[in-house]
C-alpha cells in the first residue's frame, strides 16, 4: 500500500496546475465578458480556442484516453489527479485539453466500438478538438435509470436505419460545433432486456432532427458546455454503416462508457470541492463582520475543517475506484464506481454551500464560480442515476455478503 | 390557546385558493412562455397586468398593510396565512395581490413614517400597482448584516442632499416600472453608532443614477421580481423634503421594516415548500421506475412524511411569531423573528430538494417551478441577514436566561 | 387563533415549577445516593415517597387524568405544558406527581374499559399511588409494531383464561410495588386481523408468572422507571372476570391507549431538551478553555440557537397535537400524533447531544443527567412504533390528498 | 499509489480473523454470563485469561508495538487492518491481543522514554500481559484538551517527587490488576506552557492514592476496560528514579503518545463500524415487518448503502495516516491525525446507530452488543480532544495555505 503519486502524475500535475494559473483562471473573467458581448447565448467565446491551443503546446491533450494509439496512454489512477485538477474550472479546464463530457465518453466508445471508418469520419477530428459529439440517451418521458424504459426505435429499413423518438439531457448539443450525436434506440423491442437496444450515429445535419430547445439547471444555460438539448429524431435515415457495434449491442455499450464517465464526474467533483474551499479560505480571511475576520469566527472554522475532511475522504474513494478499474476492470470496480457516485456529489455540494453561505449575496451571484459549481454539483446526484439507484443497488450486493441468517 | 384560524382568514384563505386555481396556476405556463417571447430581458409579461386586475376585483389587494387607511387592515396572524398561499407561486401571486417585497416594505415605511406629500406622490401609486419601487441598502464592498459598514453619503448642500456611493440586491429595480428608490446613507458619521444613517427618496430618473447590471441568483434574473440592480449614485441631488422621517433615523426605520419583511419573506416559504411537497406527491403517484411508482419506495415516503412534520412545525412557529407581533409588539417577537428566519429557508430548501430529485433531471430544469423555489429558499439563508448572524444573536439572548453559574 | 395558555394552565404551571425548584431537582442528588446505598439494584428510594406526599399536598396529584371522576380533569392542552415540566427531571417528577408511564396508560386503560370490580380493585390503589403496574404487550421474537404479529395466547378454560407466552420491554414490571400486569394476547387466532386479541388482568403472584430479567437501555437498568422486564407466562390461569372489555376488544384498546401515552412521551421529551438547554447554557458561560467561556464560541452559540430553534417548534406541534385531540379527537388527530412521534425524539436527541459534547466527559458521566436524558429519547426513536413506521404511515396519508395523476 | 495489503498484512489479517471467529465472538456471551455471576463487578472474567493464552499461542501479541526489541515491529500501516479487526469485538479483541488501551500506550512510552530500570520494572509485565497500567492526565476541573491547565502538583523533595492532585477517566485504573500509574502534572508551574509538566510513574498501593470511584459512559461500567477510575493523589511520595524523561518533559512525551493513540482508536472504530454493518445486514435479512424482510425496506437498504460509503471512506483515511506516521512522521502527519479523530467516530456513531435502529428495542439493549458499540463511538467524539478543538485547529492550518488575500 502506498499513497503517494508516482513520477508521471506528479510531472503532469505540476504542468497542469501552471496551465491553470497562468491560462486558465485568468480566462474566466475573459470568457464570461465574451458570452456576455456576444449576441448569440450559444455562440462559444473566442477564449476557448486560445486555451486549446495553448494546452495541446503544452502536451496537455487528450489526457483522459488510455488507448496509447489515440491518447495519453495514461491509466486511471494516472488521470485521476488531473482530471481533480480540471474540475477546478469545470466550464474552461476540461474543453481546454479536450477532456469534456460528453466527447470523452463518445471518444472512447467510438475508440472501443467504432468501425474503423467511423474513427476516421468522427473520432480524428474529435481528438483533434475540430468538432464535438452528443450523446443522446435520456428521454422525457420514462425514467432512464432503467434503460429498458427507452421508446426510441431505431428500424431497420434496407440499408439504412430509421429513428424516430425524444431525447433531451443530450449535453454539448447546442454547440454550434456538436456535428454529431450518438443515439441509443430500441432495434428489436422483443429481445431480451438487454439486448433489445443499438447505436447508431447520426449527424446533427441529417434531415429530420429537430434540436427544439436548450434546458435550464437551476437558470443556467450551462452554453460552456454547448447546453442540453431536447432534440427530436422524426424519421431520420441513417446508412447502417452508421451502426456502432452490433445490434443488440446498445446496452452493452453505454454500460462500458458509464463507469469511465461517472468516475470522471466524480475526479472533478473533487476539484470543484477544492476550488470553493480556497474560496472560502480566501474569502474567510479578507471579509470582516462585525469586527473581525470570518476566519477568526468558530462556525466558519468549522465549515473549513470539515470541508477538507470530507474532501480527503471522497478523493481517497475515488482514487481507490481508479486503482480497482486499472486492477480488477470496470465490473470489478463497480461497488466503488457506485460508491463515488454517491459520495462525491453530496460532498461537493455541501463544501459549496458552505463557501456560498461566506461569500453572502455573492455567492450566489455572477461574481464568483460558487453559485454555477453548485449547480453542477447538484445535478450531478441526479445525472447517470439518481442516488437512490445506486444506494439500492449497493446495498442489494452488500446484504448479500451476509446472506446466512445468523443472531446477532 | 386556539389552533384555528379565525372567521374573516378562513374566508380570505378560501377566496385567494380559488383565485390560485382558476387564474394563476394557468398563468405560470402564459408567463413563462411571455417571457421567451419578449426581446426585453426584463420586460414585464402582460399576463401580471391582468391578473392584478382580477386579483383587485376579487377584493385581494393589499392584504399586506395592517393601516386601515391604506391597506385591509389585517393582523400579522391574519395575513400569514395568505402570504403563505401567496408563496405557493411566487413569482406571480405576491405581485398580483400587490403584496410583493420590496413594495410591501415600502409602502409600509411610506405609510408609517413618509410626510403627507411623499405619501401622496409614491404611496399612491404604489397602492396602485401603477409603479413599483426598490430599496437600496446593501452595498457590494462590506458585510451589510452590521448597517454601520454602509459607506454611501448623503451630504447635506443648502435644500438638496448629495447622494454618493454604490448599492447592490436592490430587487425590483430593474423592471422598467421602478419609479423611486429608498436610499440608506450616512449623514452622520460621527453620530452614535446607530444614528448616523438616514433614508431619502430618489426618483429612478434623477441625474446620477445609474442602473449598472442585474445580479444573477444560481443563474437566474429573477426578471419576474424586477431583478436585484447594482446601481451607482453618483452626485446624485434631491430636495430635502426628500428625506424619510428625520436625519439619523435611517438605522430604527430600517429596523422597523425589517421585521415585518422578514415574517413575511418566512410566510410565503412555508408555501413554496408545500407547492413543493404537492408537486413531490404528485409525481411520486405518476411516476414508474423499476417497475412500480415511486410512491411505493420506502425512500420517497421517507422524503414525504419528514416534509410534512418539518412544514407543520415551521408553520406554527411562524403563526406563534405573527401573533406576537400583534400582541407584544415586533420588539418583544425579536427572538422568534430570528427562530423562523433561522428555521424556514432551510426547511423549505429541505423540503424542495426532495421534489428535485423525485422529477430528475426535470426537476433542476425549467419544466417545474422547484429549482427556482429552489434558489429563492436559499438565497433567503443569506438574505436580510445569513443564518449565522440570527444564531449568534439568538444565542446571545437565550445564554443571558441562564447567567446565574449553577453546577449541572 | 391564540398561543397564550389558560389560567389554569398558567396557575398550575407556576405551581409545579415551585415543586420542582423546591423538590424535584435538590432530590435528584439524594435519589443516585441512596440507590448507590441500597443493596438491591430494584429497591425504590425513600425520597420518592416523600416526593409523592409532598406533591399530593400541593394539590399536583393525578393531573394527566381527563376524566374528573378519577383525576384533574384537565385537556390535553391543559395537560400538556405541565408533562413538559415533569421531563426536566424525567426519572422523579412523573412519578412524583403519579404521573408516570406504565401506569397513567394503565389508569386511563382502566377508566374506560374496566369493570367496577377492576376499577375496585387495581384503579383505587393506582390512583393513591400505593401499588404500580406494568403493561405486555411487546414481544421478543416478533415485530410488535405490527399488533397481528402477537403470538402469546389467551385461551378460556371454564372459568378461566390461560394465559401462555413471553413478554418483554414490560416497563415498571421490575419493581417490587407493581402489583399487576396488563397482558395482551390472542383470543381468537381465527378472527379478524384486529379481533383476534384480548386483554387480563394478571396479578404479579400469579402461579406460572415469571420475571426472567431487567433489560437495559445502554448501560442504565432504568430502576428508577421500574426497569423493563422480560416475563415468562407459563399456564398462568386468572379468572374470566380478569378479562378487560370484552374478548376480541384488545387491538381497540391498545390503541385508545396509544395516542394519549404517545403524546404523554412527547411532552416530556420537550421538557427533557429544555433541560438540556438550560444545563448547555450554564455550562457555556462557567467554563472556560484556550482562554474564553465556552459562551463565547460561535459553535457553542449554534448549538444553542439551533436547540431554541428546535425546541420551539417541536413544543408548537405538540401542543397543537394536544388541541386537536381535545377538538376532534384521537382519531382525528392521528396524523399529528405521528408527527409529534416522529419530530420530538430526534428533536431531543439532538439537543441533549449537544450538551452533552459541552460537558465533555462529565456529558456521557453519571454527575449530569444528560447521558440518561439521551439515552430515555433514543429510545423513544424505537418504542411505540419506529420511527420509520409512523413515516411510511403518515406518508400514505398525505399521498392520498394528493391522489389525482396532474402534470408538474 | 497502490491500494492492496502487504502479504504479511494479508497474512496477519488471515490469522486474526480466524481467532476472532473460532475464539473471541464465541467468547463474547461467555464474557457476559461470567461477569453476571461474579460478585464482584470489578473482577475480570476467567475467559479473558484463555483468549490471552490462545492469541499469544497464534503469533498474534503485541502487534501494535512497532519496535521490534519489544513488539512485532509492525508498520502504522500494517498495523491498522489488524486493530480495525480487534474493534470487530471491541471489549475483548484488543486485551486478547495485549493490543489494548492505554496499556499499548503506556508500553510504547516506556519503551521510548523509560530508563532501563522503569523497563524492567513495569515495561516487561505489560509485555507479558501479567499487569494492566493506567494514564492519569484528566481532571475534573479544568478543559484537560488545553494541557496548561492541569492543576495536579508534582514537587521534588530530596530524593522524592510528592504528588497532589486529582485525576479522573482513569482508564483501566479499576482493574485489579492495573498496578501502576503514569501520573501528568506540574512540577514548574512557572516554565514556559509546554515545559511545566513532568510524568511519574507512581504505583498502584503507593501511600496516599485512593482510587475514588469508577465513571460511567451512558450507564456503563466499562469493566471490560477495568473501567474508568476517579484517583486522588494526597502527599503521594514517589522515588525520583521514577521520573519519565526529564522534568519539563511532560507535555512533550504527551504529546508522543497521543498521535498513535488517536489512530488506533480510529482504526477500531472501522471495525467496529463494520461489525454494526454485518449486524445490521444480518438483521434486515431474518426480520420480517409486514409482511416483507427489512432487507426489502428502501430506507433499510439507504442505510446500508450509505454505511458502506462512509466506512470505506473513513478506512482510507485512515489508512493514508498511517502511511503518513510511517513515511513523514507523526509531526508530518498531524492534520491528517486530526482529520481522522474528527471523521471517524461520527461515521461509527451513524453507522451503529442505524443498526441499533434496525433491531428495534433489542438494539438497545444488552441483548446485542451495538449499544455498547455506540456508547464507545460517541465517547470517542470527546476522548482525547473533542471534536471541536480539532476542527479549530486543523482550520486554521487550512486558512494558512491560502493566506494571500485575493479576489474570488
């Protein structure tokens, strides 16, 4: 056992956090000033193509992917650390050295799954940061946590496919620069649970897709990220080279492209946590009331130490989940997978309120990351399944460590 | 002791209901829908007109003000439960009954302490509906929960008074129909800690003032409430029988507004967390996922009936803090005001969180009213002081019960 | 609407403060001595005789008793500010004023449903104070909260019941004054869920009774309650007259007596977290670490504030709990006596907590009250039902109101 | 970073398990039926005394001692999964394993700092497990988490230290066995704070110690510990040679003690987490309520979730301190040491309290042993320090990192 990085890690995070302070924080006023000039709420600021540039010179690209052909090669113990450190800016860091959901996810899929012309077609210009992906799953109007619940088909008709159905949730989608979604549909309602449902990748152009509106969390736009999109596929024929995998395949797919997914959610939970307790700290020490420094008063103290406690606690969580899925595989991972996807969100949430409650009126406002790092954090203990899922289905595989009834 | 409403609130109660059902509920979906339409961010939808119009037909004008001469003459016990109904669509009803912070406090003031003309001038048509009217006490640069941090001046110059300084969270002052401001200044800076503030009236056209951006809370304008503007005086002059009440009485007329704010503000919080429990009952007995409807799972009803114990309580500890301050004065209700400020924004946050993750992702979107409930209960944890400062004074007084050391 | 008690209320309530002050808290210290003292961990102290005389002096004897024939005749309302004072010394006042659980239940029990023969023989003494009683219900091998779990029988023979089973957590039964037991059984395994049991009478001597042992809560025997026994019934044979109500008549009975002894629980558990409070408060301003009173910490002043906060709202429902008994009975007021089952517990728990982390290690000590005080509202979390039963309960109710399917 | 055990760890961990489930959970109700019927309830019950032999046969003595003259010259690391072990069976495990408080850090004191002369006297007893010894440090008066403040005198006078004081939480001290004293006090009341006090090591039937009386903690004895003793100390004359170290060297030597006691308490607080979590898992398995296994529950299955995440959690912490201690050192290691006292008795005190829960009133009782689980756990919140001096401290060692003033 032992906790300490090893030598590429800590060589990268030291790249990454000067990356940060010199480009990255200051980018943010940068940005917000840009979206605010712009008459389109969807337009991307000119900021973002400055910081990609910057962070591909810098070797700081494609860090997420550990397939060596395309990416880092780095494993996830590896890439935890960095993605933490992303978190810090969730809405510039990750687009920045294209590590951002949903592309990642897409890329690996499309690493993983994808035919070697739909890697060509799709995933080079993605790797490249030309354009970026959707990912269209959840639907309006049945709870997507169980994937049987999906309406959307996807028919057969000679050689192509035919899709017809809602999604909304497809994050990145009111990207102008989004050029293609992957849609997850039912191909064949009869099979069993888990066969039932395929992929099939359809460019945003394709006539029939519909992109009806941007949904809001909590008033945000979330525009960084490219939106959420409610989209509508009607009759949207797609060649069935467009196929990702097999049919029936569908299920199998989005659960290999999940675990990766949550943990990176979970590696920048961390990082914003980080980000609100040095606001915190830093608000703590500059802001006088009542004639002395927040710092200086016990309820803050405490929402201090118990920030930093409870952020020690989820990172080593997360870290262990890394060094599991690198050790025993996803599967093998996926009581901690679960685990962190509990923990971390709440973690954050709570780190976060805690520095918005020091920051007064302002945290809440435009005039510092606080208020939007909540509504991520808070999202995201609905988003890839709400807790109450997973808490189930973490205690199912606990209780049954203990099945012979014994008396206490 | 008597735990029923009396006659005249329990028919009041049952009006406003069926002015809820038939006009506002409807009208939530026309707003929202006014709103995208508008070019104007902060245009006002012409649904709120017409509902004024009914509102003041149904006789549900202006229940807020207990002076007879100008209001319904109400007591505090009376109106709460009103203003909790009010709250049950918040960001419509309290405007279409006329009773909408900050407008309430300001008619209150003007009618407490304004001089005949000010009444005549502002109070009118305040009472009117036809304009509306912010207050301009917080500033950006100090922690406004101690008021003797206020830096703004108000110079006396021959028969005008020179206003200099910048104000921020002044809600309601970027509707266009925001005709005056109450402005909290220093005249005295020398004067005894609490006299040296005064207040003075500012038309919203006079040279110097300057409306700079509307604060954001989570992401929301809160347009509906004619948004929170930081607004810039700069050499700002009024006559001086602009004044309100006398020079160094800023600081005890604040004080005499606040109180009635405060239950008000905690009033409408009990019914955006019973809006929020219905809406999670709803959706609870709608909804299906794995197979029966959340209704049936242990969790949900865990969320339902602790919602239910934590409204009640807060409820009455709200009602008992109303009937104080018909009977002792808001004075000797002190305590109690800072007990429901203290308890009802967590409750009803609580209690909205909940509902938010029985709707999913739907439930941080624009598709329900929760998450701006949502980020109106918390902003009201900072708002007129943070929690931390009502629990420290609390405690304060509740520690001087017991000064008497006595071994356990 | 009105929160201010009656004179009554207020003439007693100052009355038996006077006791308490003169009485109840000096004996508090007595009591621990001469249970130390005593050879017998059951053996009750003298002091409480004396307690009891002087209380029934003072005129503060049997008042939980509605019913004038027997007792004080006062209203649940009336009643329940003076249970609250008797929890500040929870193991001396209620049974000091022969207000204490098992046997004010057992009285009530008696009152309503016994023969004159029965109210002869157990009601007088009871009343007087010269005997006590116990009431079996719980059993060790099921989930008594749900009552058709009851396997203990009660089957006639001739003239007789036969009485078989085991009981447990039977309140009082460890005391060498309690004379009778109250035993519920099934009659009629065949009939309907809630006709199948029946209630006897068994006095204490009866041949086949045996009390096996004292349980415990945490460490403490509860001795001073009479502890709780657990008692083997063995062909235990009492005659038909023995039978209270009639057979079939005990689920109906059991839950008369419900609502009363759950409220009863209630009111003291707010007294128990005042003196908490109070003995928090006393704490916070004598001692002293790293330089200052404890009163001067911001954490120490949350706790406090945060307890008025609670306290105050839990009293509130309580006692409205109490009025609507009054008004439209038991039954009415069910979902409030969940309610109050559900809040006044973790309520007290939390405050006691609290003053316990003050006192250090004198908190979980015998040489403060609090370590027991925690220990009597733990349980109450469990006892009458868990908390998550009356949740799930209460829960359906308030799903119900809401039952028609409506869009968000 | 590497997450897995070592192999002599694993093997350790092997070994141990295999004890604790062949001999120390069988012994457990044998431990309860011989302290019953022992008159005396100080007196040690004879199965202690085979568990000892038994453990000492396995190899499995003195594991905490990382000095390998002495001990099993185990790493902190290493060391932690076994303790966490031995707080499976809190009560017995650790004295089986002469692995127990505060003899092990009596034993690492005296190997550190005791003269030759001191070992052989009392270090080799301890050794062997012939004698039990005791840490006098708190006393009643004064916030013993400031050291400054204790009042025992420790005065030379020729060849002898004369000591007056008070002490109490003795632990161990009412052991019949426990035959010497490591005795805090003041020997120059005028030094500068850390270098006042001076330690003595005073034995057990020395003229002028009379061993007052045993605390309780929530009722219980814990003579299973030999219990927590009152001692005063009146003209108690000790032998200069039976100095600790040097005179002044008091604190310093505390200090020492404390960071490897902290984290074995902590690691036994895992364990004694998970032993609730198995009860609790057993529990929700063979108990029906109706109609259904409360395995079945979703509130049962939360808390079985939600125990999982914490405990994991908190191990890793843990773990990472002892990384730390073994790596940077004890100094090196001080905000996580804070971090973990902070974090983990609050996780067992949830965990255990959820199982108590679980069982209904038998989780109350003596019947399981997670009362006694709880009390420990809850205690432990105070113990060497209570919560909210570490938060304090660790706080202010958080602001320190960001203590350049900067916007947000």
């Amino acid at each position: 056992m032992d906790f300490a990085y090893d030598s590429r890690t800590e060589h990268l995070r030291a790249e990454l956090t000067a990356f940060l302070e010199q480009h990255v924080y200051p980018a943010e006023a940068v940005h917000a000033a840009q979206v605010a000039e712009a008459g389109d709420p969807w337009a991307r600021p000119p900021v973002m193509a400055e910081l990609k540039a910057e962070a591909r010179k810098r070797g700081l690209w494609n860090l997420f992917l550990p397939d060596r052909r395309y990416g880092a090669g780095l494993t996830n113990l590896q890439y935890a650390p960095l993605a933490e450190l992303t978190g810090r800016s969730p809405h510039l860091a990750p687009e920045a050295l294209n590590c951002a959901a949903p592309d990642t996810g897409n890329m690996e899929l499309l690493a993983e799954f994808g035919s070697e012309r739909q890697r060509e077609r799709w995933l080079g210009p993605l790797l490249e940061g030309e354009i970026r992906s959707a990912f269209c799953m959840t639907e309006p109007e049945v709870a997507s946590s169980d994937a049987t619940n999906i309406a959307t088909r996807i028919v057969r008709d000679g050689d192509h496919y035919v899709v017809n159905g809602r999604k909304w949730w497809s994050s990145g989608a009111m990207d102008p620069h989004c050029a293609v979604f992957i849609v997850m549909g039912k191909t064949d309602p009869d099979a069993d649970r888990h066969r039932q449902q395929s992929m099939v990748l359809v460019p945003r152009d394709t006539p029939g897709v519909s992109v009806r509106r941007g949904m809001r969390v909590f008033g945000y736009s979330d525009a960084s990220h490219g939106g959420h999109a409610e989209i509508d596929f009607s009759d949207v024929r797609v060649p069935v080279e467009n196929l990702v995998g097999e049919e029936g395949g569908g299920f199998a797919i989005a659960q290999a492209r999940l675990g990766p997914g949550r943990i990176h959610h979970c590696m920048r939970l961390v990082g914003m946590a980080e980000r609100a307790l040095e606001l915190l700290c830093r608000r703590a020490s500059d802001r006088v009331a009542f004639g002395r420094p927040l710092a200086e008063q016990g309820v803050v103290r405490e929402w201090i130490a118990e920030s930093r406690v409870r952020i020690e606690q989820a990172r080593l969580l997360v870290l262990k989940t890394a060094w599991l899925m690198d050790t025993v595989g996803n599967k093998g991972a996926h009581t901690e997978i679960q685990a962190i996807k509990i923990a971390t969100p709440a973690m954050a949430e709570w780190v976060i309120d805690k520095a918005i409650q020091a920051y007064g009126a302002a945290g809440v406002s435009q005039d510092t990351p606080l208020a939007a790092l909540w509504a991520g954090a808070r999202t995201l203990r609905l988003a890839d399944g709400p807790d109450e899922v997973h808490r189930a289905s973490l205690a199912k595989r606990e209780l049954r460590r203990w099945h012979t009834p014994t008396p206490a």
